[in-house]
C-alpha cells in the first residue's frame, strides 16, 4: 500500500494511533476533530504523550531524565530541533546532551503493541524490549544482526540514585550486558559483562 510508509511515520512521530481494532484507514475522510489532534500533537509534546501506549514502557515526552554513568551525566529532553541529518530536518527528538563536555546527541523513539524501539533518527533503530514483555521472550538485537536480548526476570528490584525500583525487566544480552526497563520510563540501568554500572537513572524532572 502507498499509504505504509506515511502512516508509519506518522505513527513513530506520535501524531496518529489509528483505531481502536488497529487499522488506520487511510483512504477515509478526515474529520475537523481528527485533524486538529493531527495538528497539536504534530507541534506540542504534551499532546504528543496523550497518544502513548497504555503501560507501555517508552519514556514520557513531556519529563526530563538525568543519568550518570561511565562517559558522566547526560541530561535527555523531547524537544523540538531545527537542525537536519541527512539532508532531513530532525523536528522532534530525544537530545541526550553530556553535562561534562557538552556534547549532544540525538535519538528517537517508538512503541507500538510488537515492541519498543530506538536509534538515530534516518538510521539504524534497535529493540529495546519485545511485546509481550515474558520470561524467555528473544528478539534480534538489530535487524540482521547476530546479537540477541533475551527477557531473563520480571518484577526485579533495581537500586538507582533516582529511588529502588522494585518492578523492572531485566533483558540480557549474548553481549553479556544487562539492562533494567520500567513502565513510563525506559531503560534504568544498565550493567556491562564486568558488572560495572555503564548507566543508570539519576533525577526525573
């Protein structure tokens, strides 16, 4: 359908979530009600997080996440970038910018009823977690890649600076990495094959 890769990226851009039986029916009428949601998510974060999944595990648009790890603090906020990649304009993001040199990075994000995903934005996206989050669940790590992530524990208590989380996934890697997933929030922390902490959450504003 010529209609699949509109409507994918609207859909990554937190614009449209389709119908309830998930169909999106793009050869229908858009109503005036439609095409202002369209509109005001398309430009406000806030209306943008209405649209999220429903226990989902994406981090909230409209918070400000603070981790600290190996490389020093990273402060990550959705917010709206005039700068182009690619030759395309960034719009939308997740800048994730280092308190220590200052230096910034950009990265998206997306979840839908199959999975959570991230990656640079006109890049490479990987799974960060497989829908539906059980003991055993495997996934790819990347498309053709020969790295797997595997659901190894639920409810797992996970102590940050932040507070102690006491219902975390643990998703381990054949890289031998493990990383700590919370509802609303994302990854938490994450441990590398020698157990040093590589990250993990700080403050949420």
């Amino acid at each position: 359908m010529k209609a699949n890769d509109s409507i994918r990226f609207l859909a990554g851009a937190s614009i449209t979530t389709g119908y309830a039986n998930g169909s999106f029916k793009p050869y229908d009428s858009v109503t005036r009600e439609q095409f202002s949601a369209f509109l005001a998510r398309g430009l406000i974060p806030v209306y943008k997080q209405k649209t999220a999944m429903p226990g989902g595990y994406a981090a909230n648009m409209t918070k400000q996440y603070t981790f600290r790890g190996s490389a020093g603090e990273t402060i990550h906020t959705y917010k709206y970038v005039d700068k182009k990649m690619v030759g395309k304009n960034l719009g939308f993001v997740w800048e994730s910018k280092n308190v220590n040199n200052g230096s910034t990075d950009y990265y998206s994000q997306s979840e839908n009823k199959d999975a959570l995903t991230s990656g640079q934005p006109y890049s490479h996206s990987y799974i960060d977690l497989k829908y539906p989050i059980k003991v055993g669940q495997s996934w790819p790590l990347e498309l053709n890649g020969d790295h797997t992530s595997t659901i190894t524990k639920m409810n797992v208590t996970v102590k940050t600076p932040y507070k102690i989380f006491t219902n975390a996934v643990e998703v381990s890697s054949t890289r031998k990495y493990k990383m700590y997933y919370v509802q609303g929030i994302r990854n938490v922390k994450t441990i590398d094959p020698s157990g040093k902490v590589v990250s993990e959450l700080k403050s949420i504003k």
